[in-house]
C-alpha cells in the first residue's frame, strides 16, 4: 500500500479525481483497499466524462459520446499522489488522476495534458516558466433567497460593505482562515498572503511562485476544492464564480509568470525596468491571443458580468508598466523578479487550461520573436484599444477560429470546448440570473 496510506491508517476511503474541461473534479470514490490496484493499474471511466457540461450531462453531439461507442480512458494517477481531503468528516484521501488512451498515448481533450504539451515547447528551447496564482473568492451566506455575506463568527454581525485590505474583515472569519491554512499545509498547497479585497464578503489569497507550471495548476485547483468544501463545513458558502453581486467587483485569478533559462538565469531580467526583447516577445504573445483565448478566461455566462469597463477587469487589449488598468501589467519591483502579470482571468476558470492559454500564448510570442504595441499610460478604461470578447458567443466563436489559439490546443480539445459552450449556452439562456448563480456557486 502506498506510504501516506501507511502514515494514515484512519483513511478509509479515497477519491480519485481529474479535472473535466470546466474545471469539475470528476471521478470514483474506492475502499481504501484496493488502492494499490489503482496506483498500480490506473482506473477508467469514458474519455466523454472529461467534457460534460457545467450541469454534468453529455454534449449532445460530441463525437466522444454515441459516435464512437463512448469508449473507455484509462486514468493514472499524476505525480502529486495521495493527499488528505481536510474539508470532509471522515478521514479520506484524495488521488488526482490524469487520462490517457489505452495504448499510453495522453488523451488531448484532458486539461492538464493540454498545458503539459505547452510546457513541453518551453522545454525545448531549454526554458522553464515560473509560476504564481492570485485567487479570489466570496464567502457567501446562500441560505435564503438573497446572497449575503455570512454572520461573523465573532461578532454575530454582517459586513455591510467592502473593506478593502480590512485587517478586521479578515479577523471577523479568523476561525476559518485559521483551518484553510492548516488545511493548505496538510495538501502542500503553497498558500501565502491573504487580503481582504473590495468586494462583500470577498478575499484574496495568493499562491508563492513555482517553477513546475503543472504543480501551480495542481495547487490552483486543489485550492478552489478545499476552500468550497471547508466553507460548507463552517456554514456557509465559498464561491470563485466571476461576479455574485451585481454591485460589487467581481473574482479575478491573476497569474505572475517569468521564464528561468538552463542555468537558472530570469530572462526576462535585463537588470533595469524594462525588461529584455524575450520578456517583450512574450508579452506580444500573449496580447496577440488574448481574443481568441477568452473563452478560457471567461469561460461561463456569469463571467462577462465581471468584464466591464471600470470594474478592475480588463477589457482591452493592452500592456502597461505597473498599471493595474491593462490586462497585461509589468509589476515594479527588484530587476531579478521582473515578470508578467496577466489580469484577465476570472476566479470562475479551469487553472489548467488558463495556464495552458497564458503560457502557450507567451511561447507562441517568443518563437516568433513578435514584438508589442508601445506599453499604454493611464486609464486603459479610457484609452481606444482592440477589445477583448464581451459576450460568450463572441468568445466561443472567436476561440474556435483563432490561429494563436490553434498553435496552443489540440484540435479534440478546441472541438470539445467549443461543443460544450454552445450547448451550455443554449440552455443558460433560459434561465434567470439568480438560476445561473445557483448553478455557478459551487461549482466553478
């Protein structure tokens, strides 16, 4: 059996779980037991599971389903292993697990493997991104008709507005941020800062750097289950979903990338501000899929609430040296952490597939040598820019045709995404706003 399950006899049951294409955790809950038959021989379930839609049914032309008999995936487990799952109960284990066809080969339409082909690209020009993820999240009162902030534990009282970096925001649910950490360091999930943030009941916490991408995606993921289910086991919600509140800004997930070479060098570091010529290749990269990539980093109908102008999202297509107004921002800061920051992402995304879209856009850029727009100054609310989708249709569409997007994922996986959007789609149109949130809440 294997060694964490030795360490932790009191474990009798574990999940394994991969990511689908909206980021749910899909799998089979096992007896402990027979765990060494899983590490061992892997699992399966149909390659047609990793592309349900939000509400877990089939998309209804997908070629993975009657088509060709809903064949069968095998599932290994990734190298992350086995891990406690601190927001349940009973002690249980978690084994993320990641597909592949039967003859070995990795399946395209998996997410993590769809950013595993873009590092592979890194790895050729001997270069290695380096990552870190910014999260932000509401803790939600969803018991009655109205989403509210919850009760503070300490003070029996609801916050009534945002608080901005509140030291007493964040104290009012010290008990719960107090086992999140705890929880974190149980999984190995890197979690740093937390900040209060500017919407009602909204937080921040912010991923430390990694220099293995999958991992940062892994601890994304990982995260955004934990905070849901450890909310629930102190009585409320947790949400990343873009915008719960029409008042109030919605959730981002920004990411901080800078690329080491062979030797461990930053070469987006040419020790002043600027940055070098790869750094701005990159960030050329970048803007030239920004459109096409929309989809990933706004992939629900929730999410183009949260992509208005004024509203801390970007809009435009822009970059920008320390402007929080663009949607590619070049931090300050000491010349050997110079770095992209890519603002575009809402809370509500798949972290595998929105590293895969960020990072294979930057590689795209300095395989090409591209060079950007001049850096914008001021407001880029106020600024003429090309603009990025604002509506789902035009994402979904914009995301099947592009050529920067083609060069990033594999076909299977743009014709499965692109299939399930439109059916989603379709049927979110028929329901109210307060029906979607309830479908979005705990789910993305």
């Amino acid at each position: 059996m294997h060694n964490w399950l030795r360490k932790n006899p009191n474990v009798r049951t574990i999940r394994v779980a991969a990511a689908d294409l909206n980021g749910v955790a899909r799998g089979k809950r096992i007896p402990t037991r027979f765990a060494d038959k899983i590490t061992q021989d892997g699992t399966r379930f149909p390659l047609s599971v990793l592309n349900l839609d939000i509400w877990g049914e089939d998309i209804e032309d997908s070629p993975l389903v009657f088509d060709s008999g809903d064949r069968d995936g095998v599932l290994r487990p990734t190298e992350r292993g086995f891990m406690p799952m601190p927001w349940l109960e009973a002690p249980s284990g978690l084994l993320p697990i990641w597909m592949f066809h039967e003859d070995g080969r990795p399946y395209a339409g998996d997410p993590r493997h769809a950013l595993r082909a873009v590092l592979d690209r890194f790895k050729a020009r001997g270069l290695t991104p380096v990552c870190a993820v910014e999260l932000e999240f509401f803790l939600i009162d969803d018991s009655g008709r109205k989403l509210q902030v919850p009760l503070s534990p300490r003070s029996g009282k609801r916050r009534k507005g945002a608080e901005t970096l509140s030291i007493r925001a964040l104290d009012q649910f010290d008990e719960f941020f107090t086992d999140l950490y705890d929880a974190c360091e149980e999984m190995d999930i890197p979690a740093d800062t937390a900040i209060s943030e500017a919407g009602l009941g909204q937080f921040e916490i912010n991923m430390m750097h990694c220099d293995d991408a999958l991992r940062a995606a892994d601890d994304a993921w990982l995260f955004k289950m934990l905070v849901r289910g450890l909310a629930r086991r102190h009585g409320f919600a947790a949400s990343f979903m873009a915008k719960p509140y029409a008042d109030y800004p919605g959730s981002g997930l920004h990411t901080h990338f800078s690329v080491l070479d062979s030797e461990g060098n930053n070469v987006f570091d040419n020790g002043g501000p600027e940055g070098t010529d790869l750094m701005r290749h990159a960030v050329a990269g970048c803007l030239e899929a920004m459109a096409g990539s929309a989809l990933i980093f706004a992939p629900h109908a929730n999410s183009f609430e949260r992509m208005v102008p004024g509203s801390h999202a970007p809009t435009g297509v822009s970059w920008a040296y320390e402007n929080r107004t663009s949607s590619i921002r070049i931090p300050s800061g000491s010349h050997k952490a110079r770095r992209i920051e890519h603002r575009v992402s809402g809370g509500d995304v798949n972290p595998y597939l929105m590293l895969a879209a960020v990072l294979g856009s930057a590689i795209n850029g300095i395989e090409d040598g591209k060079e950007p727009p001049a850096p914008i100054t001021g407001n880029a609310y106020a600024a003429e820019l090309p603009q990025i989708p604002n509506t789902w249709q035009s994402a979904i569409d914009a995301f099947e045709k592009d050529a920067a997007v083609a060069r990033i994922f594999a076909p299977e996986l743009i014709q499965n995404l692109v299939l399930t959007k439109r059916q989603e789609l379709h049927y979110m149109e028929e329901l109210s706003p307060a029906e979607q949130v309830e479908i979005y809440l705990d789910t993305v």
